[in-house]
C-alpha cells in the first residue's frame, strides 16, 4: 500500500499479509475516481506507471489432462474438441520462444497439462527451462503440482517463475473443481516457495462467482506469506463443452478496473496481468486497467488454446498511450527497488 508525502509524492508502506474481506469491500466500493487515484499512487510508488511486462505462453503439453476443472478446454473429462499431444520436442519448444523474444517477449512461459509431472517428463522440461534461460529470456512453467524435490530441479535448471492458480475464492472452489482441492494448490505453492522459485498466481473472473468471490481470492492471495510476485487475471474465455458455460457471467467493464485497483492496492509489489480474455476488452478498458495498476500482458496470437489479442494490436494499444514493453526501457521508482 501506498500514501502520500506531503509534498504530494506516494511513498511506500510495509507490505500486509492480515486483509480482512470487509477491507477489501471497503476498498471496492469506494467511489470509482478514489479508487482508481489511490491505485495509481500504490503503483506509481512501486513501478514505473508507463511500462508493462511482456511474456508469452506456449502449451508444451496439450489436453488429457486428469483433473476436472470446470472451465478448463484441456479436462478429459469433457468433450471440448482439444486433442491430446505429447510433449513437445525441446528444439521446438526454444525455436517459439526465440521467436516470442524477436516479438518483444521478456518471459516465456511453458505450460503442460498434467496434474503433476512425472520424473522423466521432468527431466525433459528441466531441458526445455535451461535452453529458454540460455536466450536470454525469464522463464515460468505451469506444470500441476509439485513435490518439493521437483520444484529444486526446477530451480536448479534455471526456472524463475512457477505459476499455479488457486482460480477462485475458498467458497466457490469447489463448485468449479473437484479433484484437486486449494489446499493441494496451496501447498505446491508453498513447495515452489521454499525452493527460490518466484510465484505466480492468480485466477479467473466470470465463472458464475459474485464479487465477494473475487475479493475472496484477492484477500487468500495478499495474506499469503509473500505475496505472489505476478498476479495473473484471466477473463473467462468461452470453451465448447465445459460446465462453466452454464453459469459464466462476464464482470462489467467497470467491476473488472474495480478489481485491478483492489489488487494493486492490497499487493503493491506485485506484477498484475491482463492474461486471458483480452479479446473480449476494448481498448478503453485495457487503458482504464492500466490507470488501475495492471503491468503485465501476454502477446501472441493463442494462449494456450484460447484466443489472444494479435502482438500488432497491441504494439498499436501501448503505443497510443505511450506505454513501453521492452525490459531495458523500464524505469523503476527509486523507492521501489530498495
């Protein structure tokens, strides 16, 4: 969180981990113009307000996947028509991520549909994580869950991040999933934690869920014991037969700034993403998201296998408003990296 000096500059405050969700309603509902001013002050006072984060997400690993997540294309359990695939061929996998570096990427991220990796497909991922962090790029994978001497060889081959979502809030988790309960996800965050592996960890909006559930998730992610250092958004993406489509409910434009300036307010230093469903975003609310403290986006064509905003579109987007992506451009606040 952020205040202000009295000459007018944000400074930084110590990070909280004990939100309670009737603070987090506070914060909601405050008039939007207050909310949004108090957003960018946090931000202002941890990032530089004119920079975003680029990465790109490749599925090194597609469908079949044993769990039964509710809005998830890649679920064996529905009929989605996404195939299953083997993982990919190494030299595959560092060719697309040499190629999302060309188009302005400074992370790559390398997905795989399982509910947790076996050794062997490990080592080949350990491989895959080596050769990407050899171009120079930061490195993420989301691989299911994980034991904690498999989050060490991730670490040792050179992973920075590991993404793994808790999705929704505690009360309407299982609603949506079933075979993997939070707990689990929370301890496979714990396991990548305790190996020196940064976390990134977020959800989605627009599953059926009430705002109390997105301040639900919001409030579990700010009081873990670190906050996670990117906190991925992910608009739901409508998905052939899966059950979300009989409840999904896409948030207001308004409710979704809303919510990013909730995020920034209550994680401060975290990377927050515009991830999936981007598509489904204007311009003008993108721009509003930023204003709110969003700082991180996916280019590309497909996220996984779901559409993505085109990299043009969004040269074009960050252009306009004056917003660079490249990592070398970024201007840090000199309160922020002490």
């Amino acid at each position: 969180m952020s205040t202000t000096s009295q000459s007018g500059t944000p400074t930084t405050a110590p990070l909280r981990h004990d939100w309670s969700r009737a603070e987090a309603e506070a914060l909601y509902n405050l008039p939007f113009a207050d909310l949004v001013f108090r957003a960018q002050g946090t931000h202002r006072a941890n990032f530089d307000p004119n920079h975003v984060e680029t990465a790109s997400l490749l599925s090194i690993k597609t469908g079949g996947c044993p769990e039964d997540c509710g809005y998830c294309s890649q679920s064996a359990h529905y009929d989605t028509d996404v195939k299953a695939t083997k993982l990919m061929d190494t030299d595959a996998v560092v060719a697309t991520a040499r190629r999302a570096k060309d188009a302005g990427a400074s992370r790559f991220c390398m997905a795989a549909a399982w509910r947790n990796p076996k050794d062997k497909d490990l080592d080949r991922v350990c491989d895959m994580v080596s050769a990407v962090k050899d171009l120079g790029l930061e490195t993420c994978a989301t691989l299911g869950m994980l034991t904690p001497p498999q989050a060490e060889r991730l670490r040792s081959a050179g992973l920075d991040f590991y993404n793994h979502n808790v999705d929704t809030s505690p009360e309407f988790y299982g609603r949506i999933i079933t075979t993997r309960t939070l707990q689990d996800r929370i301890d496979t965050l714990a396991s990548a934690r305790d190996a020196g592996l940064k976390i990134c960890c977020g959800g989605i909006v627009g599953m059926g869920e009430q705002v109390e559930d997105r301040l639900g998730m919001l409030v579990l992610l700010a009081n873990l014991p670190s906050h996670p250092e990117s906190v991925p958004i992910n608009l739901w993406n409508e998905v052939k037969g899966v059950p979300v489509n009989q409840t999904a409910d896409r948030p207001d434009p308004i409710a979704l700034v809303r919510m990013i300036a909730v995020a920034r307010i209550m994680m401060p230093k975290s990377v927050v993403r515009l991830s999936a469903g981007r598509q489904y975003m204007t311009d003008e609310l993108q721009a509003l998201c930023f204003v709110a403290g969003a700082n991180s986006i996916f280019i590309g064509d497909v996220l996984l296998t779901t559409k993505n905003p085109q990299t043009m579109r969004d040269a074009d987007l960050l252009d306009r408003l004056g917003i660079t992506s490249r990592l070398d451009d970024a201007k840090v606040p000199a309160q922020a990296a002490e």
